[in-house]
C-alpha cells in the first residue's frame, strides 16, 4: 500500500539528530567534569497542555472526468474551481482535512501539486495554509471487477467497477494534516468483502423469491465493501493520537428495486460504528494487510466524509445516519450549522420546503429531488470536548458567498468541527 512520505521529513529527522548528538555531548561533557555537588531531583514530569484541533470535511468535486486530467488541472496556479476550493479551506483553516472527490494519483502527485500551486498561495486575499502532512492511498472506484455487478447481461464499465467510476482513482479521497500522520500505522479497507459483515444488507433481487441474491455466490466472495475505502489515519497531537476515520459512502441511490447502492451506503456508515465499538463487534473486521479488529477501547477518533445521508430525509436507509449519530462512543452534541443553508432552502423551496431535517444543518446543495441535505460530518469520540462547530455555507449578505452559491466549487460545503484533545503527562 503506497504511503507519501511527509514533506519536511528528512528536515525533522536532521533536527530531531541534532538534538540527540547534542544531548550526547552534553553527557560526555558532564562525565569529564569534576564531581561536584549532587544535583537537586528532577521535578515530577508536567500535564501537557491540552490542543484546540479544527477538523473539516470537503467534498471538493475535484475529479475529473478522465484518467491524468486533475494533474494537468492542478500544474499550473491557475485552475478557476480548484482555487476557490483552495481559498474555502484558506478561510478556514483546518488543522486536519479530508477532501472527498480528490482522484488519486500513483505517487501522491496531485497532493503535491494541489499544496504548492493552490493551498500555498493566497487566494483572494485569503492566507496560504501549510501542510506538512498528506496521505492517499489507492480506492476502489473505477477499479474493475470482470463482473456483471449490475445485472446488465454485459460485463464492463462504470457499473461493473468495484465502486462506481470510468476509470481507477476517480472521486478518490485526500488527508490534508498540520500534524504528523503515523503512516506505519494507517489501516485501509479497500479490499473488505462485503459478505464479511454479520449481518449485512445484501440486495435482493425481487424478480426471485430467494432473499439477498442480487449477487451469485461466486460474486459475493469478490464484492467489495467499500465504495472507495475506509482509511484510519493516526495523526499525533501533541503526545496523543488521534484517528482519523475517514470514508465516502455510495450515494443511496441510482439502483433499481434492488437497492443495492442504498443498502451498500447503509453498511458502509455501519462499517465506523462497528470499528468503534466494542471488540466482540468489531472482531470481523480485517484491514487490507490482514490484521483483524477495529479500534482500541478508549482511544480518540473523529468520524469524517461524505456519508450521503441525511438523517430524516433524502433516499438512504432510515437509520443509516443514526449508526454514528447516537452510536454510545461518538459526540454527537454539537450539530454545526449555517446561515447559508437556511437562506438557500427558502430561495430554492420546492422539496426543501418538506424536509424534517432543519435547513440550518444542510451541508449540500443538490438539485430536485433529493433538494438540499446533511450529507458531510465531523463526529469525534466522547473524549473530545467539542467547542464550535460550522458549515461554510454564507448567506447572499456575505462578500464569500461566492465561494457557496449553487454547485460551484462544489455541490457540497465544508464542515468544520473545533476540538480540545486533552495532553497527557
């Protein structure tokens, strides 16, 4: 599994060698001195302080619609909607970032020319925003399966990939950090079998009277979980870890009577709730290099992407949402919010004007049905006190509202979540 390299890493291991060899020399000078007289006790080690991080979430839109052109978008400084999303997140300024529908390339090329030509400029009059740290692995959109996944009668294309897409990497995922990513210990699912989850909502085909069978057997031992992956970045915060839980369910829709996308996005969220959960129920998961398991009892997480589900309304499961919102171990007490949102649900109306879902909690803005939805989250664990929340999504009044009306950049609006992660002595 390819793994960037930091940048700035060979500068930090210099650093932290020079400190070591001063350190030695320091010692070697001490032994040579005169005894003299013995040195007071070391005070007891101090709590270290505790750090304010701001997560966020973007579904950015930036796939392209073949295979080498987001390179070619982002070679030069000059890219329209990469750098309005780069001037959103600017505005901002996470500490820590998923980017949904970010193509993957082989060899971390597009993060790097996304940070150097977009993120390291100012946009606008916004501030450069630096990260050190970036990972991105391989998905499994576009990836195909040599099957007939939808039932067609003909294998090939979009629909017969793993996950949906024209071709390998597209609408792939990007993590974006201030802090150091642990890359040795990253965990990907790209390749958990969805027959592997107890219980799974396998679509049925309802021109059969057998149940779940909308995939032959010999199919379901190559069917994939994950429409992209499911990644776990430890990222280090100060002396604490905290994992980055990051996805991109399928949309719950686009399918037919079988429902096969809608009940794939249903266990694709179920994924994160079992993985943080109790060790019994986490016991079926294997990540990619076969080591089983989900999270460590008692360790920090934030919960982050595109879920594409709203909770009341909209086309998913019922109940797809609530696996993580009222899941025992997540805090799920702050809902961020936005003026935006509110205004374009009244100006657009039509569906929006029937959703139960507040307007204020909308993080897309989609065209009808389904109208506009809470579809991106930042949901960290109990531990993580939470101490603001937003959805960049600016009503008309604001000078940045052009960085939020209708589908430009994106369809989708940044979420951010301001937590404390408590230092450790």
């Amino acid at each position: 599994m390819p793994r960037p390299t930091p940048r700035r890493a060979v500068a930090a291991t210099l650093t932290a060698t020079a400190l070591a060899a001063a350190t030695v020399a320091a010692a070697s000078s001490s032994t040579a001195a005169p005894a003299g007289p013995a040195a007071p006790a070391a005070p007891a080690a101090a709590q270290a302080p505790d750090r304010t991080l701001r997560v966020a979430t973007f579904n950015a839109s930036l796939n392209r619609t073949a295979a080498g052109q987001l390179v070619r978008d982002l070679s030069t400084p000059d890219n329209a909607q990469a750098r309005a999303v780069a001037e959103v997140i600017q505005r901002t300024n996470p500490d820590l970032l998923l980017v949904n529908e970010f193509d993957w390339v082989e060899g971390g090329v597009a993060l790097d020319l996304f940070r150097d030509n977009y993120l390291e400029r100012g946009q606008n009059g916004a501030d450069p925003v630096q990260y050190p740290y970036a990972f991105a692995a391989p998905v499994n959109t576009g990836v195909p399966s040599g099957l007939d996944l939808d039932n067609s009668g003909t294998v090939g294309g979009p629909n017969d990939a793993f996950g949906f897409g024209f071709y390998p990497g597209q609408y792939g995922m990007a993590v974006f950090s201030k802090h150091p990513i642990d890359t040795d210990a990253v965990r990907t699912f790209q390749h958990l079998l969805w027959k592997d989850m107890p219980g799974a909502l396998l679509p049925d085909d309802p021109a059969t009277a057998a149940q779940a069978d909308w995939y032959s057997p010999a199919e379901l031992e190559q069917v994939r979980l994950s429409s992209k992956s499911h990644w776990d970045v430890p990222v280090e915060v100060g002396n604490r870890t905290v994992h980055f839980l990051v996805s991109h369910p399928t949309p719950p829709v686009f399918d037919g009577l079988e429902d096969r996308n809608g009940t794939r996005n249903h266990d694709e969220i179920r994924l994160w709730a079992d993985y943080v959960g109790s060790p019994r129920g986490s016991a079926w998961i294997t990540d990619d290099e076969g080591v089983g398991g989900g999270l460590a009892p008692g360790a920090s997480f934030v919960i982050a992407g595109d879920q594409n589900s709203d909770p009341r309304d909209g086309d998913s499961i019922p109940g797809s949402a609530q696996l993580l919102l009222d899941h025992p171990r997540v805090n799920a007490g702050s809902t961020p919010t936005s003026e935006g949102a509110v205004e374009a649900s009244a100006v657009q109306g039509g569906v929006n004007l029937t959703h139960l879902s507040p307007a204020a909690q909308d993080t897309a803005d989609f065209s009808e049905p389904p109208g506009n939805l809470r579809a991106d989250y930042v949901l960290p664990s109990r531990d993580l006190r939470i101490l603001g929340s937003a959805v960049f999504w600016k009503p008309s009044s604001d000078p940045l509202s052009r960085l939020t009306t209708g589908f430009f950049p994106s369809d989708h609006r940044l979420v951010h979540l301001d937590v404390r992660v408590p230092g450790r002595p």
